[in-house]
C-alpha cells in the first residue's frame, strides 16, 4: 500500500522522482525502491516525506485516508475516504478562500482602531 499511495502523492504533486529524491537528500534510485516496494524508509524519511506531501504518516502507510489542510499556525486533519479528488480540492480552495477572507477582516477591523 505505501508504494502505491507515494507514488500517488508525487505524480498529484507534479514531482518527479529526482525531484523527491533531492528533497530527501537521496539518490533517484534509493527513492525509487521506496516507490517499487522494495526498501522502506526509517522514520525521519517518513516525516520528511508527510511534510512534502501535507499529509499524516498514518496517511502514508495506508493507515487512514486524512489530509492535512492550513497552515503552519493553524494545522487540522480531514478525512477524504468518501470524497472524490475534486471534492478534496474543493475544501482546499474554500480553506484557502476563508483564510484570504479572514485576513481581509483582521485589516478592517485595524483600520477602525
């Protein structure tokens, strides 16, 4: 399961196998048995590639079907089990569109000061 899900999470991603490599600090190949099912990362790797994604660790393993959403303040976890893609990149656009909203109110709300 975690070979398929990673694989999956790059090519959404748009990255290339060199890309996620070098991010990691490791050569296409030895990311590449990660993708074959062939080696499995060591915990730091596993965190690295969770925050590349914006996903769980759990996620990654194949463990539950969650994704991070916000930002590095305000972090919080969906689950998209039963959520198409498209209905995922919904909620990603109404977070991104509630939190420009947001910022538009705290600018206001100076202003009166």
């Amino acid at each position: 399961m975690f070979p398929v899900i990673l694989q999956q999470l790059r090519t959404e991603k748009g990255l290339t196998r060199q890309d996620v490599a070098d991010y990691l600090g490791k050569t296409p190949q030895a990311y590449g048995y990660y993708e074959k099912g062939k080696r499995e990362p060591n915990y730091d790797t596993l965190i690295s590639l969770a925050d590349l994604f914006d996903v769980s660790i759990d996620y990654l393993l194949g463990r539950n079907y969650q994704h991070l959403v916000g930002d590095d303040e305000h972090l919080f976890f969906i689950d998209t089990s039963e959520l198409t893609d498209e209905a995922v990149e919904d909620v990603k656009k109404h977070v991104e569109y509630m939190r420009y909203k947001s910022q538009g109110d705290h600018s206001s709300e100076k202003l009166r000061s």
